[in-house]
C-alpha cells in the first residue's frame, strides 16, 4: 500500500505545553471506512504500564507485535498532563487531565507522541485518543481563567461528580464536574477535540463516560469532526444507559457491558449457554446492525477494579476469547491480556507486567488472523450471518455457524466445568483452525468434550 505523505512544519515543544505542528512527516491511511471496521480488532493500550520505562517511544518498539495480533484500531489512554491537586496516588489518574492539548511528560516528549501516531499509521493501525469529556482535574487552566464552565454547589463551590441516583458524590474528588449548560464551555471543548484530529491526524475518540454529556454536544462535534475526516468513535456506554439505544446513534460502536458480565456468570457457573442465547436475542439484536458491540475479557477498569483474567474467567478465559472474535460484534483487546497478565495493574502509580509470548498470544494471534481474513466474521451492516446449531445439550454447549460470501465457519464449545457427551443435527466437512486438520460434524456423531473444549471449524 502506497502512504501518502504530508508535512507539518513547526517549532519543536515538548513536555505538558500545547504542541503545534511538526516539520516530521506524517503518514496518511486511507480514510477509516466500513470495511475496516467490518474486520476491525481494537486495543487499549495503556502507555504507563505497558512498558517498564512507560513512555512512547519504548511502546513504539512494541507496536509490530501488536499489528501481529491483527489489530487495526489502537485507542491510547489519556495522553494528557495530568492534574496533581487533589489527585490520587503518587502519579494520579490519567482521567484528572489538567491540559486537554498537552501532553504528559512523564510518557514524553510531543514529537514522541507524533512519532508514535506516525509509525502506528504506518503498520496500518488507526490511532484514537481517550477524550474526558464530563471533568477535569483541579490544575486545570479553566479552574482559574474559566470558573464558569463547572457546575457549582449552594455556596458557589466547584464539585466533583455527583451520582444522579443518590445525590452523593461519586467519590471521584480529584476531578471537577463540567457544565454543558455552559455554551463556552462547549466551544472549548469542541475546539480541543477537532486539534488532535486536524494537528496529529489521530483517527477519532473512545469518549469516556460518554453518557453523562448531551447527546446534541455530540451531533455538533462530531459533525464537525467528520468535516475533516472520517473517525472512528467509540462511546463508554451501552443500551441500558441514560438515553438508550438512542444515544448510541452518535456512536460507532459502545460496549456489550451486560454480554460481559454475561461471559463471567457462565465462566463461575453462575449463568447457562440459554442466558447467552438470550442476550443476543433481546440487548444484541436490538442494536442498529451498522452498531458495533465491544466483546472483552478486561478494559484497564476491569483488570485494576474487577479482576485479571484468570480472577474472571479461570479455565474458561480461552472459549471466552475465541468466542469474543467469533460472535457478531468488535473483539477489543486491553494491554497485557495477550501476555497473560496475571495481577492488577496499580491505576495510580507506576507498574508493568512481563512479556513474554506463550500459549494466549499465540491463539490471540490466530484469532486475530481468522477475524481479518473471514468475510463469515465480518461485523457492522454487513455482517457475517449467525445461525445456532442445536445440540442435544443446549445449556451447556454454545454452538453456532457464522457465513458470508461461500465463507462458513463454526464455533463448538462446552461453557461447563463438566466432561460432557452430546449430538447435533449439524453436518459438514471442515479444517480446524489451529492446523488445518480435517474435522467432520455428523448428526450421527457423538462428541465428546472436555471442560471449556472449545473447537473453530472452517469450511
């Protein structure tokens, strides 16, 4: 593929000041389209943990073993200063932001940031950014330039985040609550989202608690984001979140938070394949098919609030995975998970984990490769169609095929901790994923599996 190449021209600034254009060449993708995110893979990558220097140019040096897992879509954590009045922890959370056009010195330098867009862009990876739109941290310059753009308790004092529900705080005290009340404010906010995609040429946002800002905020900006390019968005959120399914028509793709909750009952014996059924009969299906769902096994908030992998799904973390690519929707991948990261990451302070590649990178690799090379798989408005197969034991095998285009694939897996025997009406000739092995399904047929045996059968 032929990259296109621009340039920037400006004076070099690094650390937390507001970069401005670069001499350095940036390469142009073609533009995020709807093949791309029929077979996209996204991953979050979290910049400070990742590596043990925790900056960009040591991730830079990670990013082709990223693409080898198939990824096309790479969303960073807030790359922003971040704020250290009132923070939490030593180094704070990367979602208390004091500059929204700066850059945390801590990670680098401002031309390291744009290298790293760059050499991403180059492997064929869109980047986008994590955006805080609801808050920021208390050093922010709107705190003292702009007081007026925060919501405000009875005596006139700036607050952090209240839970509508209880009218409590949510306990979120190194942030302050924007007011979108306040058209300025929006302005700004605007102005600040549409730099990075005009300077940096970043391919769009993961809005964090994308629920808690007006729907008609988003249709202005994003509007006036796709004015200068197609992006991709993605909003934290779901159907069951304040404005429904209708708030999700901003969005490209949001979160199957219940599928996933979903995924760790069954994985704990808690839930059965009919309760998986369910939820893509009623929440799945009631999505706009050019929606794309999030299927994952952790997110930097699960791996450092809920639990590892191995804490949420045990023996079942490898059907869970396969089943993430498998099944409609966007498989996401958060840092570590392909190197079986096996603690909590620390959210406040500095951390890392080993990286070593074994058995998890390899499937994911796998996987990764079937999801991009299978039109069956395809996601968004023209998906890969989803039938279900029946079996004789249909509480605890999930069986379905996925096809398109004269492209036939099966997923076949016991989601039990018991050895099971069971039959099925299906019949075919098929290869095994993993190595190409014949394999046929007859009703005929007895199959035997063992706990959380898990079989991909191509045609």
């Amino acid at each position: 593929m032929k990259h296109l190449l621009y340039l920037f021209c400006a004076v070099f600034i690094i650390g937390c000041q507001n970069p401005t254009p670069s001499s350095e060449p940036i390469t142009k993708l073609p533009p995020i389209d709807e093949m791309a995110m029929a077979e996209a893979i996204l991953y979050e990558a979290n910049i400070r943990q990742f590596t043990n220097e925790g900056t960009f140019n040591a991730f830079a040096k990670e990013l082709p073993k990223i693409k080898d897992l198939g990824v096309n879509i790479l969303w960073l954590m807030p790359t922003y200063p971040i704020s250290t009045t009132k923070s939490k922890g030593p180094l704070g959370s990367y979602y208390a932001v004091s500059d929204y056009k700066g850059v945390n010195p801590e990670y680098g330098s401002t031309e390291d940031l744009r290298a790293l867009i760059d050499q991403a862009h180059q492997l064929g990876m869109y980047v986008i950014f994590d955006w805080v739109p609801g808050h920021t941290g208390w050093d922010h310059v709107w705190i003292e330039s702009h007081p007026e753009y925060y919501l405000k308790n009875e005596a006139g004092e700036i607050i952090d985040p209240i839970d509508p529900r209880t009218g409590e705080s949510f306990g979120w005290t190194d942030v302050a609550d924007l007011d979108y009340d306040n058209p300025d404010m929006r302005a700004a906010m605007k102005e600040a989202m549409l730099y990075w995609i005009k300077e940096f040429n970043i391919d769009g946002y993961r809005v964090d608690q994308a629920y808690a800002v007006p729907q008609d905020f988003y249709e202005e900006t994003f509007a006036a984001m796709k004015a200068i390019k197609p992006v991709f968005l993605l909003g934290e959120t779901d159907a069951n979140h304040p404005g429904g399914l209708e708030h999700l028509t901003n969005f490209n793709a949001s979160y199957d938070f219940p599928g996933h909750h979903l995924t760790k009952d069954i994985a704990h014996g808690h839930k059965t394949v009919k309760d998986y059924e369910a939820h893509l009969a009623s929440f799945v299906a009631q999505h706009d098919p050019e929606h794309l769902l999030l299927n994952f096994v952790s997110s930097h908030d699960e791996n450092a609030w809920a639990g590892t992998v191995e804490e949420s799904y045990g023996p079942a973390a490898e059907a869970m995975m396969a089943l993430n690519y498998l099944s409609p929707g966007l498989p996401f991948l958060y840092s570590g998970v392909e190197y079986d990261l096996d603690k909590r990451l620390l959210f406040f302070e500095k951390d890392s984990f080993p990286r070593r590649e074994g058995a998890t990178y390899q499937l994911l690799k796998q996987l990764g490769s079937l999801k991009r090379t299978h039109p069956a798989l395809h996601a968004g408005k023209n998906a890969g169609k989803y039938k279900r197969i029946s079996t004789s034991l249909d509480e605890k095998v999930l069986a379905f095929e996925r096809s398109k285009d004269g492209d036939t694939l099966v997923y076949m897996a016991n989601l039990s901790k018991d050895h099971i025997g069971f039959t099925s009406p299906y019949n075919g000739e098929f290869k095994r994923y993993q190595d190409a092995k014949p394999k046929r399904l007859s009703y005929s047929y007895e199959y035997r599996m063992r706990p959380w045996e898990f079989w991909i059968l191509i045609k």
